[in-house]
C-alpha cells in the first residue's frame, strides 16, 4: 500500500467505524426495545485494511432464544454499509454479560436510571 493509500485508509476507518456502528444500532433483542449497542453486546468493533470488519459481541446469556439470528441481523446489516468489504462476528460470553454493561440511554429507556 502506498503511504498515500494507506494515510487515506487511515483518514477514513473513523468515518466507516461510525456507518458500521450505526448500522448495529438498527439490530434490537427482540425481547428488549433498545439496540444491542446500547445494551452493551458489542464488546469490540475492528476495521482492518481493504474495509475488512471485526466484532467481537455476547448475548444477554447463552441460552439466549435469539442467539440464532441476532449475529446473523448483524452481519447482514454491517455487511450492507458501504465500503465495508467483509464482516466477521465473533460471539463470546467471556466476560458474561451484565446489566452494568448498558449505556446510561439504554438504562433511561427500560426505566432502570
């Protein structure tokens, strides 16, 4: 990569982190009306070069009824941002989910603030 390329490449992945992160926000648990990202499921949001995407994210537990779908709704929806190449998800439990994870937004919305 040329130090061109790679100082436009680099100007760009704040603009494409935000396109990504916004994407996830249109994905809700199903049994909660707030956006996994404001819940606190994605624990890491990495792009490497040629647009290439990685999210680390949980579940609110391990037997979650949406486990199927949820990464699935996520990839789909990070996957359709323009400029984004490819979209790998990995799902962890470790650290385990907990409530303290929310964002204060998320808290206000299900009345726990």
């Amino acid at each position: 990569m040329s130090e061109e390329n790679k100082s436009n490449y680099l100007e760009n992945i704040p603009d494409l982190k935000e396109k990504v992160i916004e994407a996830i926000k249109t994905v809700y648990d199903p049994e909660i009306p707030v956006d996994i990202y404001e819940l606190g499921l994605i624990y890491d949001i990495k792009i490497y070069p040629v647009n290439n995407v990685y999210i680390l994210m949980t579940l609110t537990s391990p037997n979650c009824p949406s486990a199927e779908f949820i990464p699935d709704e996520v990839k789909q929806k990070v996957a359709a941002v323009e400029g984004v190449n490819d979209v790998e998800i990995e799902l962890t439990f470790d650290p385990p989910y907990s409530m303290d994870m929310m964002s204060e937004a998320a808290r206000l919305e299900l009345g726990l603030l």
